[in-house]
C-alpha cells in the first residue's frame, strides 16, 4: 500500500500504528517527500523513516530513472 499524505496525518499514523501516545507526534520529523517504511507480520514495524536518496540524486543532476 502507499500512502501520500501531509506530515501530520503520517506522524498521527505512525503514533497509532507503533502504539505511541500521540503525544510524541512532534518527535517524528518528516521531510517533504521523504520515504517511510512499515513492515506488518502480526505487528507493525517501522523499517524506514524520512529517507530522502531521491532528493540527493536531483541535486546532483542524476536522472531518477535509468
């Protein structure tokens, strides 16, 4: 499944998901366009947080797709 969405509804979902107090939202920093992991097997897994190799590609002149 993917999911594009403002930050804020992804901190709510990870908090909910990870069985964190919604009061540690702040804590879940998310770039613009970054990726994020989850894994389920009977459980929620966060594998990948905020990633952004796409973004230093662009920035280097490198084409996204080969």
């Amino acid at each position: 499944v993917f999911i594009a969405a403002h930050s804020l509804f992804n901190q709510a979902t990870t908090c909910e998901l990870l069985g964190l107090g919604y009061e540690h939202y702040n804590q879940l920093a998310q770039d613009n366009t970054s990726i994020s992991v989850f894994r389920y097997d009977g459980q929620w897994k966060l594998m990948m947080w905020n990633a952004i190799p796409h973004l230093e590609m662009v920035a280097k002149g490198l084409p996204l797709a080969g």
